[in-house]
C-alpha cells in the first residue's frame, strides 16, 4: 500500500488531496503515473509529465525510482 498526497493542481485534478493504492513493492513512479493515468484519464498523464515526486527523502522526476510508502505528487509552483 502507497499513501499518495496530491497537491495544488494536481489535487484539483483528481478531487481529493490524498489516497492509498495498493501497488507492488516495487512499483515506480512509472507504474504509478500508468494506475493514475488508467483511473482519471489521459490528461491527467500529462499533468504528472510535469510533476515532481517525492519519494523518501528524494524529490525526483526519474520514472525509475522505486516508490517508498508514502509519495508526494507536486505540480510546478509559481513564484518563488
């Protein structure tokens, strides 16, 4: 089980700011764009193209890295 936490426009995206999915224990932020793009559609996908993810202690945007059980999904932020 993963603990996703959604923010900003991305959370606007889906309609909630958080959610758990059981994906494997060695899923990546591949496989998590691919379960979220199958649930809330293609646009979506493009979205997490942009995003940022935060996984551990790592903020990546490399589709390789293995999800740990909690992820950040965070959109670009304006300002600064």
């Amino acid at each position: 089980m993963v603990e996703i936490r959604y923010f900003a426009a991305i959370a606007d995206a889906v309609g909630k700011a958080n959610e758990t999915l059981d994906l494997p224990a060695e899923a990546t932020v591949a496989d998590l764009r691919t379960v979220l793009a199958d649930t809330y559609g293609p646009d979506l996908d493009k979205m997490l193209g942009v995003c940022a993810y935060l996984v551990g202690d790592e903020l990546t945007r490399d589709p390789s890295t293995v999800l740990t059980p909690r992820v950040d999904v965070l959109p670009p932020f304006a300002g600064g």
